[in-house]
C-alpha cells in the first residue's frame, strides 16, 4: 500500500498538481481530524482524505484530483480508489476533478458511476490571473480603478510586509468573518499550514500596515508555476486607503518571482459571466463586493466540473446530503 514517502516521490514527477494533492496539504488535514490514504496505479494517483464518522465508516473526499488530472486517468486508478475506499468504510466518495467544466466531462463521470453532488467543498468558479509578461504589462491588463488603488495605496504610505504572525491574522482573520458572514477555520489551523508550506518557500503571510497599525493579511500558496490566494482578511480601519489592493498586488509579485504564470483568486459567487457583470452593479453585499474587487485585476472566470459522489452506501448518502446542504463550514 503507498505511504506518504511514496505519495511524496510519485508527486516530485508530476510538479503540476493542484496544491490540494500535496503530501503537505494531506499532512495538514490529518492534523485537523482527517484521515490521509494514496491510490496510485502506474503513473496515475490521488491524494484521499477520510471523514472518521461513528461506527467505524467515513466520507471520502478527493480534492483537485486525481494526479493527473484527465477524466482516463480516474477511470484507470478507479479500481484503486474503489479498494481504498472499501478498506476505509466509505460510504461515498467525493470528488472535485481538476477540470474545466464540459458536457462531455459530465457525461463521462457519470458513466464511470458518479453524480453530480449537492455539497460542493471548494469553490468551482473562480478568477484566474495571468502572471506572464512584465509587471508593467499585468498591470496594464488590469481594470483602471484596481490599478488606481493600488497606487493610491502606494501614495498613503501603505507598507505590505512578510511576516511569521499568524496569531494577529488570525485576529483579523476572525473580524472579516464576522463582518461578512462566513466561517472562518481555528487559529491552530493557519499556522500549521504555514508551518507545512512556508519552510519550502511556497507560501507567505503577507500583512499590510498602515502607520504600523496592521489593516490587512493575505497568506498565498504556491505549487509548480500556480499560486492561489486562499486567505485573507482586514480590519475595518483605514479602508479608505485600499490597502487590500497592495496586498494583493504583493502577493502577485512574490508569486511571478517565484516562477508562477497563474494567479488563483480561489472563489466567486458561481454564476455565468453575463449574470456576475449584472448583478455585481447592483449590490456589494455578500460575495458580490468579492467578485467586484477580483475581477479587477484582470483576470478570467475559469469553473471546475465541481463536486461528484460516487455512493457505496444509499442509505447514509441521503442523510448526509441532507444535512451538508445546511451546513456552513470553512472552505479549504
């Protein structure tokens, strides 16, 4: 069976995959209740992460896999995961492929006995930017107002600096959640993310200050030529002086030195484009303020195949997608 040395050496060969198939992401998620197992089958793998429920059963879940990604590789390593999943007592497993959406890659997963979830774990939708060209150039694909605020910032002597201090984020980090309504993860867990990716290089806490007062945090991830912004957070002073924006571009910066052609944003409401652009003019509230503040920087809507189960168990599946479609909890 792989263990984590094995799943570390298969992934060394494939430096493309999505971070959230990383021995460091599953080391992470071990530390907080899950439990990491490998499938790998000549050179197709993935990453699981097992839900512990009573009784001795558990939730599958397959984040932003299999490694590689297309759908022939998931039919190929099916077997595996199907063992695996037996030897666990899963009664379902997840899965969120590391796909564009398209018909014919929804109407593959449901040939090999997958449906369409009601519970999606990562966003599906998000904003991708391109780090390619020079940084004049990422700057001029921006929208005018972002790259107004950005020098704005500049100009009202924001200082963005890297920094070790997840307690003050996670200060932060507990304000922005509770000003706009989502669920925000433990201290313990910031850090021990930082303490997985940070020694490698790829990720950093960036705060932003402004007369030394901290306004802003952002901790960015890096794998192969991506980088994904999946946390941050903000006070509610200053904000006039858009240092949410220099965080940002900071992080974009820290990300094409470090190799990276693509900046992920990491979530947006999940609407088509033309819905997005109408219904960002009509309110800030919610995740609509979110959308209009990435779209700025110039990237494109990209969406995942999203969530899909394969069901082992049906009796269990109903309720726990019953309850999932209620629950709030954090993404990531």
């Amino acid at each position: 069976m792989p263990d984590l040395a094995a799943w570390d050496r298969f992934i060394t060969h494939h430096p493309e995959a999505h971070l959230l198939q990383t021995p460091e992401w599953g080391q992470l998620k071990s530390s907080f209740g899950w439990k990491t197992d490998w499938a790998l089958r000549d050179d197709h793998g993935a990453q699981v992460l097992f839900r512990p429920l009573p009784f001795g059963l558990s939730l599958a879940y397959l984040p932003l896999g299999p490694v590689p990604p297309p759908l022939a590789g998931l039919e190929r390593l099916l077997p595996e995961l199907d063992a695996l999943c037996r030897r666990r007592h899963a009664f379902a497993l997840k899965i969120e492929p590391d796909l564009a959406d398209d018909p014919r890659l929804q109407a593959g997963l449901r040939a090999l006995g997958f449906r369409r979830s009601p519970h999606t774990v990562q966003p599906p939708r998000s904003i991708m930017v391109s780090l390619r060209g020079s940084e004049e150039e990422i700057l001029g694909r921006m929208k005018p107002k972002t790259r107004y605020n950005i020098h704005l910032a500049q100009r009202h002597g924001v200082l963005v600096e890297r920094s070790q201090d997840v307690r003050s984020f996670w200060n932060l980090m507990r304000v922005t959640a509770q000003r706009d309504g989502f669920a925000a993860h433990a201290e313990p867990y910031y850090r021990r993310a930082l303490e997985l990716f940070a020694p490698s290089g790829r990720a950093e806490l960036f705060f932003a200050y402004v007369e030394r007062q901290l306004v802003g945090g952002l901790m960015a991830f890096r794998q192969g030529a991506r980088a994904w912004y999946l946390y941050g957070a903000s006070s509610d002073q200053h904000r006039e002086k858009m240092p949410a924006y220099l965080l940002q571009w900071q992080a974009m910066r820290w990300a094409k030195a470090q190799g990276c052609h693509q900046y992920d944003f990491w979530g947006v409401p999940d609407f088509e484009e033309a819905d997005l652009e109408r219904r960002f003019l009509e309110t800030e509230r919610d995740l609509w303020g979110v959308y209009r503040f990435k779209r700025g920087f110039g990237g494109t809507l990209h969406r995942t195949v999203g969530a899909w189960d394969r069901v082992y168990f049906w009796p269990l599946y109903a309720l726990y997608a019953g309850v999932m479609t209620r629950r709030q909890e954090p993404l990531t």
